[in-house]
C-alpha cells in the first residue's frame, strides 16, 4: 500500500503574526499539520488506487500570508443547499471579528456575477447585515450554473482588489475554482481561491459528507412518513418518492435508513429489473395492502427508449423523469392484472433542498466556514475544505473532481438499506 503526502499549493512564506495570539488559540505547526486518512473501500478504492493519503489538517497558523487590510470576496453557485447562508455567515464573522478584515463582498448570482459585475453589483457584508441569514434557506447571494470566461472572473477580482475568493459550489463550481486559482497563479498574483464544497447529494471523493446532506435526509423522512400515512389510508396504495440523486443515491439511501417504512430503495448504483420488481411489488401489495417506494433521480435511466443527450448549461445531462416513469408503469402493470392500485406520487426536491440546516449540519457549516478562512488568510490556494476521518482538513480541489462519490452496491452501507427494507436482490441485475 502506497503512503504519500497531500501537497496544498500556497502563495508564498506567510511573514505576519496572526490576530487569533490575542484570544489564546492554538495554532497548527507546519510539522503537526498532516493526519493519516485511513483508506476507506466506498470512497476511495477507484480513485485514490487505495493509497493511504496524509491531508494537512485545516485550522489557524500562526503565520499569516495577508494581513487585515485586504478585501475578500464570496460567491455562491449551483442549486440551492441547506446551509449556504451558514456559510456566508461563518465567513463574513471570521474574517471581521477574528482577523479584522473590514472590506468583504459577495459577488450575487454565481460565477455570472463575479464575470459581470456591472449588471449584478456585489453586496459588501458584515457582520450585522449577515446575523440571522442562517436561519433561511437559500442564499442571500442569489446562485447561478454554467461556466464563465476566467480571464473576465480575474478583472472582475483586479477590480474591487479582492485577495481571496471564497467559492460555495458543488462540483462544476470546484473546477471553476480551480481554472480561476490556475490561471491568477500563471499570472504570478497573490490571490487565494478557496473553496467550500457544497452538493445535496454528498457525491463530491475525498469527502466524508457535504453540508446540507444531513438536512436533506431529515427532510425526506418527513416526507416518507406523510407517503406511508397516505398508501395505508387507501385500498392497495403505493406511496411512491422521488428524491435527489443524479448519480449517486446517498439521499435515497440513508432516508430509507432514516425510516423503516420504506420497502423499496431504488438507486443509480444498481440497474433495476423492471419486471421483477413489478412481480415483486404485486406480491406485497396482495398481502400488505400498501408499499412505500422511494427512487432517486438518477436511478433506472438504462429503462427509457430514448437514449440522454441533451445538456443543461451546467453540463450535466438531463436525465429522464424516473418517478413520472414507475408511477405509469406501475399503474399499467396493475391494470393488466385488473388488480385495483392507488399511486401517491410526492416530488419534494426542491422543498427539501432550499430550507434552513439543521443544527447539525450548521455547526459543520461553521467549522468549514472558519477552515475557509485560516486557509485563506495563510495564503494557501486551489484548495478545499474537508472533512474526512473525523478530522477537518484542507485538500487540492482537483483531488476532488475527479470522479464523483458513489454508494457502493458491495459496501456496508447498501447492505443495511437491503436488510432494513427487506427488498429482495431479484429486483436489480
């Protein structure tokens, strides 16, 4: 097995005393600053080639590369999330409160309005205009997706003297952090890019979970009750949910965990087998009454005459309606069999995705908030905030974007979704 060390790019020596000696924290020494992340097979296996990695681990130095009269700027991009407003908030409170940086703005609607900043003027933030933003969902920067020309993002940067970039996005929004760090390092400037990692679908390598995830779960199982309440309230009736997941079916999977009353878990991960599940679905239904079924976005798209090519302007393609999909299928099949069937089909992605974190997942926003920030300020770039092996760490981004976290079909994790709904291997090849 394979031992390396993690390398983060940074600026240059970091010469300034930090702010933070005055309350008494304890700093990271360079020589301390690497922890062992034990090689775990879901994450890992595929894209790291089972190598044990050493991260540095994320928090204050005692050496700072920028003082406090700097200005940093924030951006927030991609779908909604719980938690991003947690975000902007941790950043905009460290950065003010702890290092004494007065100048902070948030570039409004993605990477859009940070390419074009005179049709979306930034918004400067403090500490008063951000103090109860995380008890909304959403975010007061406003979002956008597509990629934007990085020689427009650096003007734009140049312009307002930005010395860090925060970015709050998922995996689009990472590689465009990382072209904008690439590029401001080609041109020999000292301008940190820093990001947070942010996706609904905890589908980002070389993270443990995403902010927001926890959330989601949470929300889903509320729904999975109102599904379950609704199948037993009628004579053979189906509640059938689709949650987010394009290729990854975390969300799916843990709210089938989260909620016993789940009988089918349906994921990208596993091709399923149209027929039998139908068989399958009929035996229950003859002696049960009701099943609940919960199908993650991304799951069954191999089952569509027509093959995914369109694009949306992050890139991603558009996938096929898989619940519209089984709803109809279902009812058909149970039609040809003259068997009476009574479908409640829920659609909560986009409740779920824009409401307020939990408590837990705020806390994590925190803690990714103020590791942002000592990155930033130590003059590292091209990096990102992590958590993984129960330890906060700072991680290249292009580490993270080079395949996406998937369940594994073979891992612990799936094996207690099948124990837990009881749902027979035959439903998928």
């Amino acid at each position: 097995m394979k031992i390396s060390n993690v390398q983060v790019a940074k600026l240059g020596i970091a010469k300034y005393d930090s702010p933070l000696k005055k309350i008494g924290t304890t700093f990271i020494e360079d020589s301390d600053n690497v922890i062992s992340c034990i090689h775990k097979k879901e994450i890992f296996t595929s894209v790291l080639n089972q190598e044990v990695k050493f991260f540095e681990i994320a928090g204050p130095r005692e050496k700072v590369f920028f003082n406090s009269d700097i200005t940093c700027g924030i951006v927030t991009c991609g779908g909604l999330c719980p938690g991003i407003n947690n975000v902007i908030r941790g950043i905009v409170i460290e950065l003010f409160k702890c290092y004494g940086v007065k100048k902070i703005l948030g570039f409004r609607y993605g990477y859009r309005g940070l390419a074009f900043p005179s049709q979306f003027s930034p918004l400067e933030l403090n500490p008063d205009n951000v103090d109860d933003i995380h008890t909304r969902g959403g975010t007061i920067l406003s979002s956008s997706r597509g990629k934007q020309n990085v020689e427009d993002i650096l003007l734009t940067l140049l312009k307002y003297k930005i010395k860090i970039l925060f970015t709050i996005g998922g995996d689009g929004t990472l590689r465009g952090a990382s072209e904008i760090a690439k590029y401001i390092i080609s041109k020999n400037l000292d301008i940190s890019v820093i990001a947070v990692p942010k996706t609904i679908d905890n589908d980002i390598t070389c993270i443990d979970k995403t902010f927001g995830f926890e959330t989601a779960v949470q929300e889903s199982s509320k729904i999975i009750e109102s599904a379950h309440e609704e199948a037993k309230g009628c004579l053979n009736g189906v509640g059938l949910v689709k949650l987010m997941g394009r290729e990854s079916g975390y969300i799916a999977a843990y709210t089938a965990l989260s909620n016993s009353n789940v009988n089918y878990c349906l994921i990208p991960e596993k091709k399923i087998d149209l027929q039998n599940f139908l068989q399958i679905l009929k035996k229950r239904i003859l002696v049960k009454s009701h099943a609940v079924i919960v199908v993650a976005e991304g799951a069954g798209q191999d089952l569509f005459d027509t093959a995914l090519v369109d694009k949306d302007i992050s890139g991603n393609i558009k996938l096929h309606d898989i619940g519209l999909f089984l709803k109809q299928k279902i009812e058909k099949f149970f039609l040809d069999e003259n068997i009476e069937i009574n479908i409640k089909y829920f659609n909560p992605s986009y409740s779920i995705r824009s409401v307020p974190a939990n408590s837990n997942d705020s806390a994590y926003c925190l803690m990714l908030a103020q590791g942002a920030v000592h990155a930033g300020m130590a003059g590292m770039t091209d990096v990102l905030v992590s958590y993984i092996n129960s330890h906060y760490v700072y991680v290249p981004i292009d580490m993270s974007i080079v395949a996406r976290k998937k369940v594994n079909p073979s891992g612990r994790v799936w094996h207690t979704v099948m124990e837990s709904t009881l749902q027979p291997e035959e439903i998928f090849y």
